[in-house]
C-alpha cells in the first residue's frame, strides 16, 4: 500500500532537489518513492510521491526520500510541415536552447546565419525560433531579444538567449525552428 506524501522543500534546499540529491523529510524513514507530478506554487515547488510502506516499515531513523530532478520535455518543430518532430529532455535550467538544438544535429540558421551568426553570443539575432506552447517554462526576454525582435511576434526568440527551466519547473516546450521559413 502507499501512502501520498507532499514534500515542501525549504528554499534553501531547492538547489538540492534540482541537482537530484537525497533530501530529508521529517517523520519519515528511508522509502522507494514513485513521483506522480512536481508543480510550482506560491509557497514555493511540491513534489508529489507516494512512499512504499514496506521499505518505510524496516524503522530506520533517518529520514530521507529520494528526489528526481526537474526536467523539460522539448518538441522541436522543423520549418516544414512534412518534416519529423525532434523530442528530447533536459534538465530543468541546464542548457540554453541553442546547444539543444545544435545538440541533436538539427538546422537552427537561414542561409544569411549560417554565414553570419555570432556563436551563440547573442549578437547578431539570427537564431530565431518562435516558442509554440511552455513560455512559462523558460526565461523572460534578454535585452539583446528586445533589441533584435522589437518588430517581431512575442512569441518568437533568440535561442542563444534562452534557458530552458529555471531548476524547479518541469513540462512541456515546443520549439519551432526558422519560424521566418514556415510553410
């Protein structure tokens, strides 16, 4: 039988659950843990999980419970509609989503950008991709995207200057690459 258990990290304790540490929880003892969903508050991150009774019932007194790092599930779009989706899973706040792209071998510039990108340093505005579901997952726009995209769709950014997760959300994200291409 399991029991549900909430567990409330304290902020000072989230670095560890990002980093996928063991963190303990008062009152109960070392236990399998099966996750069920990780959601983000206005308190602050809960995990949910359920605790094996029989590994909880062996009396230790040291309370620990295994937590899984937060991850984001990545969709990623080609400028086509006929071409394969892409998915993959990074670690929440790991990558900027240029590596990702780059990464899994995919085609993230236009002709003028494959001549005339900047490397990922964010100057020259070429590494456009228009975010089609999860905004909320990554960071707010960089002055740099304010600055190459004044004219453009909200939805549309620089990878080289976003970070997908923030180390405590997880979900979903889907990418369009070469959004100034789609057909």
């Amino acid at each position: 039988m399991a029991t549900p258990l909430a567990v409330r990290p304290s902020h000072s304790s989230v670095g560890s659950v990002a980093a996928g540490r063991r963190l303990g929880v008062e009152g109960v003892a070392p236990a399998r843990v099966a996750w069920a969903a990780g959601t983000r508050g206005a308190k602050g991150f809960t995990l949910r999980c359920s605790l094996d009774e029989s590994s909880a019932a062996s009396g230790s007194t040291s309370p620990v419970v295994d937590v899984a790092p937060p991850t984001i599930h990545l969709e990623i779009l080609g400028p086509n509609a006929d071409e394969e989706v892409t998915t993959t899973s990074v670690g929440s706040g790991d990558k900027l989503l240029r590596n990702i792209i780059l990464d899994n071998k995919l085609e993230l510039y236009g002709l003028y950008g494959k001549v005339m990108n900047c490397g990922g340093g964010g100057s020259c505005g070429t590494c456009v991709v228009e975010i089609l579901e999860g905004k909320e997952l990554l960071n707010e726009r960089t002055d740099t995207e304010y600055k190459y995209l004044k004219k453009k769709p909200e939805s549309w950014r620089l990878s080289c200057q976003t970070i997908v997760g923030d180390k405590s959300n997880s979900g979903k994200v889907v990418v369009q690459r070469l959004p100034q291409k789609k057909k």
